[in-house]
C-alpha cells in the first residue's frame, strides 16, 4: 500500500485500515480508459476527514509505479486571481515531465513572466503566481492561457496516447475554493483541458460545492446537473462503519495514548467522531495528557468522562465548557429524578438552547452533532458521584498543580511529624503553580475522599481481615484530619470552611454505626468544634450555606448537634454585627439559613444562656447607638414573614426588638416603615396592645 505522502499529524496512511483499497482500484482504473485518446474526469465525494486525500495519493503512487505522471494540485492555497496561473503551471510542469515542451506563444509568455515575477520577489512559484489579468494586455482570460497549439497536441498525443501514458491530475480541497470562481474551475477542467491523455480527479465535499454552484445558477436542483455534466464518474467514500469507528480509534489511541484503558472507549463508541482524520485528532489530544496522567493514581481520573469532555470540546470548546459545568454541577434539567419524562425532555431542550445562545453555535448540522452527544452525557453522567470529575476535565486544560497522589504523600509527612505548624504545612502544598490557599482547598478533598473511601471499604469488607483493614485505615483518616485541624486557628482563609465541609460531606453521607459508632461520632464532633471556633465570620457564614443545602442526611443525630454548636457561634456574630453594622441586606441574603432561624428562636441560643444576656444589653443601649435602633427595626421585617406566631416567648422576644426599634423619634420614612412592621406582625397573631406605639410615632 501507498506510504503517507507529506509529513506531519494529517499525513495519508500507509495501511489500508478502513477497507478502502477496493474502492481506490476501481477509481484508478475509471482514470485509465480503454480509449487512450480521451480525457476522464472523475469525482470522489466524501465529507472532510473522510479520507479522500488518503485515497487520492494511493492513486498518484501507483500511476507513478505504472509510468503516468502524477500531479496533486492543491486548489484551496490559491485564490480566485492566481488559481488559473498556478493551474497552468502544474500543467505545464506535467507535460515537461512526460518529455512535452509547450511552443504556445501565450501560454509560455505568461509562465515565463509568473517565474520571472517570482524569482525577483524571492519566491517559489509553487502555491504562489502572480495575477496577470489585464496586466499590459498579456493576457484576457484563464482560457487562453490553457491554449495548446495543434503542435502542442501532436506532442501530447505522441508522448502520452501512442505511449499508453496519462497524466493524472488531482485537483484536491475544490470544496474549500472561492464560491465565485467553483463554476469557471470546473468549466476549465470539462472544455479548455479535455485533452487526449488527461485524467483528472477531484475528491471534494459535495454538499458545500453544489450549495455555491446553485448561487450561481438560478434553476433549482442545477448544482447536481451540473456535476453531472462535468464529471465522467462519481464516487462515494462511505462513512465509517461503527466497528472501523472503533478499530480506528483503538489503533489510533494505541499509537498516541496507550496509557488509556480500552474498555472506557467501548462505552463511547456511539457518540465518537465520524471521519478518520478526527479520530485521530482525539487520540492526539489524549495522548498530550500522558504527563499529567502518569502523576495521578489509578482510581483519580474519571476515564468516560476524560473521553467524553475531549469529543465534546473537539465539536466546539466554548460549548463544552458550558454544558460541562451543567452537566457535574446538576444544574438547569440535568439530573431529573422526579420529573417525568415529556418535562425532563423540555427541560434539557431549553438549557441545550440556552447554551447554544451563549456559544454563538448557529450551524443546524453542530446542533445536531452536539445535541446528539448532549443526550448521551446527560443519561450517562448525570447521577454521577466521582469524587475527581471536576479534576478530570480540568485536565484538558491544564495539568493539576497537585494530584491526589501528591496529596496523600504530604498527608503521610504530616503523619510522621512529632509536631508541625502552619509553614512546615505551607512549604509542602504550595508551588509556583498553586499558592498555599488553593492547596489546602485541594488537601481537605482529598482528606474527605480518603474518608469516604475507608467507610465505604469497611461496610463493603468481605472478611475480617478485611474489616480490620479498613477500620485501621478508618482511622488513620480521621487522625489526619485530627492533625491538619489542630493548627486551624494558624490556617489561612477559607481553609477551615473547606475542611469543615468535606467532613460534613462525608459523615451525613453514612449512618453513626457504619463510620464506627459512637467513639467516631466523638471525634469528628470535636473536629467541628475545632474549625467552627476558629472560623472567621466569612467562613461561617458559608458553612451555613452549605448545611443549609437540601438533600438525605443520614446521620441526623450528628446534624443536630453540629447544628447547634455552630448555632452559638451565629448567635455571637450576629450579637456582634448589631453592634458594628446595618445587618438589613445580609438578614435578606441569608434567609432561610441559620442567622434567621436563629433570630426568630426565642429558646435557641441568641435570647438564651451568656450569648442571650449579652443580646439582651446590646438592645437595651437602642437608645444610645443608632445603629442598634436601625437594625432592630430592620431585624423587623424577619420577624413578619413568620406564618405565624404560637408562642408567648416569641412574642416576648418581638416585642423586646420593636421596644428597642421604638427607643427614640425617628424620621418620616421609618416611622412609616416601623407602622407597616406593626401591621403585619399583628396580622400574623401578634397582640397590637404588647406593641407599644410611642407618642412621636403616630398612626398616619
């Protein structure tokens, strides 16, 4: 088989891999004709990647080893002004080779002045001919400078039909040329050069080519006619079967990416590329990650996934990089487990259309292709729980600054240290390429995923032996973070948040019994404690956030007396916010959360034990610090959108904010704010005789 001609990622294969010789012998023959006398033109059609260059240059070697003279003009380098010269001289050069010097006054004057022309800019006439159109009269048209002589023909003839010789011309990358000059190019190839002893071969994508030929000709369905009047045969270079798809993309990932585990490219066989050139682009791209891989261990990087996001960022990046965060993060329809069915299709239609909208992806074709690998992601990925997705596709764009590996190397360092402190902690996580900060960002993950892995494996356990292998490394998991969180008051923000919420993660995720009992429980409590103390108010109020996020908590027990520990340290701040600032956009911001509940709780630990004494002086000095009456009365508006109120302790603690909202006059726009509070706490079942309405505060 023919050897790759050229160099380079998209050189033609050497092997016939994809079953393809049969169809390039036929198209060999079609371009040697029992009559030796006439001029063949033939069409290989066939979309881009498909192979038809591959095919083509197959052809050119074995006219090669027959005797022809075989030429490849790439069309698509020129443009509509030197294409007709660049063309006259790949002939002109073909006839030279077949032993045929052309007299033609006007066809040789323009060669020689394009060299000439050429020579004095420094540059090679291949790819490159000057534009002579009108230049000083030389020439008026292609046409005429394709001329040949009756002398010139008696030459060819001699040289090429009374020798059984052809010179077979490939014009590749016609789908690719100026639409303006397609039709006048092809008129060429049919009139001007229907030479005896001349073949010619274009290999295009016919769809682009008949949509320019129909501008140019008004009668609908005249792009095919066309064709047809031009090319003696056409061709058809069929798609890739699903199993060449495979067998392709298996050998090409063998050459490139042997590192990448066969059976993850099984389970993506139907969404792979279609075109053998675009195969082995993906296998490429995989095989650029050969580095990066070899640094993470064996159960970090999500290989599906890996696959995946590589083909879906080969149809279009800015696309990928969208649906991709919709489709890990479970947002806008994509994980749809009480919906049915008719609802889950309209939602993954409009997020798909809102998507598209933001990438600027107008082509129905790209649509198509991408929707089609869309659907395949949302039912394969959607549920998914890997621990390193986020980390997977992260690798198309840069390596980590740190695996997990890396990560478990410095957990085992801090294990063998009798003690250590923020710096020794800051010298092994940070790099040129990740700061101290994102280390321990990354650190706590790996410190929940090696949790979580250890209770999986000891409820999984088979044996005791294994049990016991697993309730050791249980508990060497819950050491480390035993370690990392007795300097967590030296730490960096938001470090502790960050360990806070990958424990939280874990131990809600499995039942007290199966993360071993009570003594655990113990410990990962006084964990908690550790890091909600030394949290900054930041960082409690995005551990707030986050436990506030709804879904099953299995240990409920823990839940509860997380919550309450961390239901103190609120209680605190927002003691110490009334105090400081106007808290009226952050009570809005955090509705529903803690701060909230907290404020509405007469029995919770605001209005309660020392926290609930100190709450209970700083209302008290509303009469004194306006800012304390300011935010007492916007504290107001939290109160009345109770549903109702069903206790006299609540009512008591109402009526302790308004009395401190009510402390002195103030302006017209909060009294009326103060009286439309009062309004709707009565509504809601509050005594208007407990809510004292003060002589400057009169009903408008």
């Amino acid at each position: 088989m023919a050897p790759a001609a050229g160099n380079g990622h998209d050189a033609s294969g050497a092997k016939d891999e994809l079953a393809r010789e049969p169809l390039a012998r036929q198209i060999y023959e079609c371009l040697k004709p029992a009559e030796a006398n006439w001029s063949v033109r033939v069409g290989l059609f066939g979309s881009w990647g498909l192979g038809k260059t591959t095919v083509a240059d197959w052809i050119r070697k074995w006219a090669a080893e027959e005797g022809h003279v075989a030429v490849n003009f790439k069309i698509a380098a020129e443009n509509k002004d030197t294409l007709f010269h660049a063309l006259s001289v790949a002939i002109y050069d073909a006839l030279k080779d077949a032993g045929v010097e052309i007299e033609n006054t006007l066809f040789s004057k323009t060669l020689r002045e394009a060299r000439n022309w050429a020579a004095s800019k420094g540059k090679n006439l291949s790819g490159l001919v000057p534009n002579y159109y009108g230049a000083g009269g030389v020439i008026s048209s292609a046409s005429e400078s394709l001329q040949f002589g009756e002398g010139d023909l008696a030459k060819i003839r001699s040289a090429l039909v009374e020798q059984k010789r052809r010179i077979i011309i490939v014009i590749d990358d016609i789908d690719r040329l100026d639409a303006s000059a397609l039709p006048r190019v092809l008129l060429i190839v049919r009139d001007v050069l229907d030479l005896p002893g001349f073949s010619f071969l274009l290999p295009f994508d016919e769809a682009p080519v008949i949509a320019a030929l129909q501008k140019h000709i008004s009668t609908e369905g005249s792009g095919e006619g066309f064709l047809e009047k031009i090319l003696d045969f056409q061709f058809r270079l069929p798609p890739l079967s699903e199993e060449q798809q495979l067998f392709y993309f298996r050998k090409c990932m063998a050459e490139a990416a042997d590192f990448f585990p066969t059976d993850a490219i099984f389970r993506l066989v139907d969404i792979l590329p279609g075109t053998p050139r675009r195969l082995k682009s993906l296998a490429r791209h995989i095989g650029l990650l050969r580095e990066s891989i070899a640094r993470h261990g064996s159960n970090e990087v999500n290989w599906r996934l890996l696959l995946y996001s590589a083909i879906l960022r080969q149809e279009d990046e800015r696309f990928a990089s969208r649906f991709l965060d919709h489709l890990l993060s479970g947002e806008d329809g994509f994980t749809f487990s009480f919906i049915g069915a008719d609802d889950e299709k309209k939602k993954r239609a409009e997020t798909l259309a809102s998507i598209f909208e933001q990438a600027e992806v107008k082509s129905l074709a790209k649509k198509d292709r991408l929707s089609e690998i869309c659907k395949f992601g949302s039912d394969q990925f959607s549920r998914m729980s890997h621990q390193w997705s986020y980390e997977t596709v992260a690798l198309l764009d840069r390596p980590p600054a740190m695996t997990q590996k890396e990560l478990i190397q410095v957990l085992d360092q801090i294990k063998k240290k009798p003690t250590f402190d923020a710096s020794e902690l800051s010298d092994l996580l940070s790099s040129d390429s990740m700061s101290f900060v994102s280390g321990l960002d990354r650190l706590a993950t790996t410190m929940g995923s090696l949790y979580r892995n250890t209770v999986v494996a000891k409820i999984e356990a088979f044996t005791e032996d294994d049990r016991e292998v697993a309730e050791a490394k249980l508990l060497a998991s819950i050491a480390a973070f035993e370690r990392v969180v007795a300097i967590a008051s030296q730490l960096p923000a938001p470090s502790r948040r960050a360990l806070f919420c990958s424990l939280y993660d874990v131990v809600t995720s499995f039942k007290d019994s199966e993360r071993d009992g009570e003594q655990n429980v113990h410990r990962e409590v006084s964990i908690f404690d550790k890091l909600i103390s030394a949290a900054n108010q930041r960082e409690i109020e995005q551990i707030d956030a986050h436990i506030q996020k709804p879904g099953k908590r299995d240990s409920q027990v823990l839940v509860d007396e997380i919550t309450r520990r961390l239901a103190k340290r609120i209680a605190n701040d927002l003691v110490d916010r009334f105090r400081r600032k106007s808290v009226f956009a952050f009570l809005r911001l955090k509705n529903q959360s803690l701060y909230t509940k907290i404020l509405t709780q007469p029995d919770g630990p605001l209005w309660s034990g020392d926290t609930g004494e100190l709450w209970s002086a700083v209302l008290a000095q509303a009469s004194d610090d306006p800012v304390i009456q300011r935010n007492a009365a916007e504290s107001l508006e939290v109160f009345s959108t109770l549903t109702s109120i069903d206790s006299s302790s609540l009512s008591d603690a109402i009526c302790r904010v308004w009395e401190a909202a009510t402390a002195r006059p103030v302006g017209k726009m909060w009294q009326e704010e103060l009286l439309q509070r009062r309004k709707q706490l009565t509504k809601i079942g509050l005594n208007a005789g407990r809510l004292v309405v003060p002589a400057w505060l009169n009903p408008l």
